[in-house]
C-alpha cells in the first residue's frame, strides 16, 4: 500500500478560508494538500497531475463543483479519482444530484474534522481497494487470455497435423502444403493491385488465407487412402466416395470451437474446405454453386491446388501447367483471377 506522503488530495473551494481548514486537516492527517480556488483551476491542476481524491465545493463562481465532477468523469483518465463534495446545503437533492453526477461522498460545512478524516480514508482506502482489484482484474484477464490463445493455438497444430496426413494420403510432396500457402498469399496480394479486387481484399485476408488455405483436403482423412492413391479411373461410387471429402472437412472444421480471434480463420477455412472444387460455371461439387456464389478464398484455392498437382504430380513446368488451365480459365476458374495469376506466375513457388 502507498505511504500517505505519496498520496495529493486537491482541496477545491473559493472560500480561502475552507481551504486552508481542509488544508491543516488534510495535512496533520499525513497526506499532501494541494489547493484550488476555482472549478477552472482545479482543472488545470488534474490534467498535470492526477491527485489520489478530490474534495471540491459545489457552489463556486464559473465552474462549480457539480460540473467540474461531470468533466472529471467524462474523460478516461480522471473518472476512477474519487469526488467528495463539501457544500453549507444538507438538502437531499443537492446530495443526490452530486452522488448521481458520479460523486463519492458528501460533506457539509461548517467541518468537523473527525468526519472529514473519516470520509477521506474510507475513500481513499475504496480507491486503493478497486485499483487493486484492477490490476487483479487485469492479470487474471491476460493470463485466462494467453492459456485460451495457447489452446487454439494447439487446436489449430492438431489441424494442421490433420491436414500433413491427408495430403501424404494423396501422394503429395512434403512441401506441397507449404507452396499452397506461399501462392494463395502471392495470389492474393497481386489481386490487391486489381481494381476488380482491391476493395474486396485487406492485409488480414492475405494473413487469414495463409492460416487456411493448407486445410482445404483436411476432409481427405475420412476417405480410405487406396483410393486416393488409385491410378486407374474410378467409378460412379468412387467418385462420390473421394468428393465427401469436402463435406468431412467442413464439418470437421465447423465442429471446432474456438475463441472469437480466430473466428476468421475457422470460417475462411470452413469455406476452402467446402467449396474449393465448386467451378466457375457451376459443374462442380458439392453444392454446384457457379461464379460469385463461390466463396472468394475458396475460388483463390481452388486454382492454386489444380497449379500444385499439375506441377507436383504431374511434374509439369510453370508454364506448362498454366496453358493447361488456360483452357479452363472460364470454366473452373475465375478468369479474373486466372489473369492475376499468369501475370504474376514468376513469383509463384
């Protein structure tokens, strides 16, 4: 607990000899005096040096003690420095309005020091106890903060474990995650120069779509892998079997709970899970949506993942790969975004 020398009270009151009452009370009482005679210069005084508490008159010329409370409590950092009012008038509206206004106490005149001792430490002790509980507050809030972030933070290692197998279970290289990520964000930052899209993409997309994009085949763990590793054309029902693989993984995902900082990616990856095989003029799956009815992230991935495999698994050349999908650029692509991605296919991975 501070020492009382530590602690300045401001003596408010135009009256010098209140002043100087309060003053000899305030001070035998151990704690610094620091006087007032004016509601204005009472003002200039706080904004300088934020005093412990307050005790100001009410009925001053210009600023009275009622309006100096209420711009006290309006600003962020004096409205916990508590007021006692001190005032000749014991009528009960007058008491009200000041404890209304935000007033901690009131103290009528002429003073008797032993009351006015005593409503000065209690006071002073409540201040002291709610900055404590504060800053108790405040440390329990922080710490609750960090074990809730190191928790998600776990969830999302788990995802991304997740998301490891499954593309191993595709048969794609160990750094085909990383690339997905490195080209969605490469993508999505050239699509912040097109005046089609600057509007629609901000830093934290670019950041979100990164965090994301990796967990577009998570849903792949729930198909058996000798069929994602089958060579030869599958089936009707094989087909279906492997295209599930977008329904596991948004519900798998929207099955997560996790706290309101990453609501963005959880949703944005509930997104890319679901939607990132739906084409352009709506053949795809799993619900045939077409064009702009396609999530945006998931239409980013969607031509990114078809630039890896041809690339990975096929083993074709940048452009190679590119003219390949150029032929398909209106039908499972967003042209637009196709555009973007030629121009700027040399900073691709």
């Amino acid at each position: 607990m501070s020492s009382k020398g530590q602690a300045t009270i401001l003596i408010v009151d135009d009256l010098e000899i209140n002043r100087i009452v309060l003053e000899e009370i305030v001070g035998n009482m151990g704690y610094c005096p620091v006087l007032a005679q004016s509601g204005e210069a009472a003002l200039k005084i706080v904004e300088e040096s934020a005093p412990r508490l307050i005790l100001s008159d009410i009925s001053m010329p210009g600023l009275d003690g009622y309006e100096l409370c209420r711009i006290l409590k309006g600003r962020k950092r004096t409205r916990d420095i508590p007021i006692i009012f001190i005032s000749a008038f014991d009528n009960p509206e007058d008491v009200v309005r000041g404890l209304k206004l935000g007033g901690a106490d009131y103290i009528t005149k002429p003073f008797i020091p032993e009351i006015v001792k005593a409503r000065v430490e209690i006071q002073l002790r409540f201040h002291e106890m709610n900055q404590e509980l504060s800053d108790t507050n405040r440390r329990l809030q922080a710490s609750v903060k960090e074990q809730v972030k190191q928790i998600e933070q776990e969830k999302k290692d788990v995802l991304y474990a997740l998301a490891a197998i499954a593309a191993q279970n595709s048969c794609y290289q160990k750094e085909h995650i990383e690339r997905l990520r490195r080209n969605c964000s490469i993508i999505m930052q050239g699509m912040q120069l097109s005046p089609l899209f600057e509007d629609q993409i901000s830093d934290a997309d670019i950041e979100t779509i990164e965090l994301a994009a990796p967990l577009c085949d998570i849903g792949n763990i729930g198909v058996p892998w000798e069929l994602l590793r089958k060579q030869a054309v599958l089936d009707e029902e094989e087909r279906k079997t492997i295209q599930e693989h977008t329904l596991i993984g948004a519900r798998l995902l929207e099955d997560l709970h996790v706290g309101s900082d990453y609501n963005d990616f959880l949703n944005t990856a509930v997104d890319i899970a679901h939607f990132h095989h739906e084409n352009w003029d709506g053949s795809g799956y799993p619900e045939g949506l077409k064009g702009d009815e396609i999530p945006l992230a998931a239409q980013i991935v969607s031509i990114v993942e078809v630039y890896c495999a041809l690339t990975e698994k096929k083993n074709y050349g940048r452009e190679e790969a590119l003219d390949i999908m150029e032929g398909e650029a209106a039908v499972k692509f967003n042209p637009e975004i196709f555009k973007i991605c030629r121009k700027i296919s040399r900073q691709l991975c």
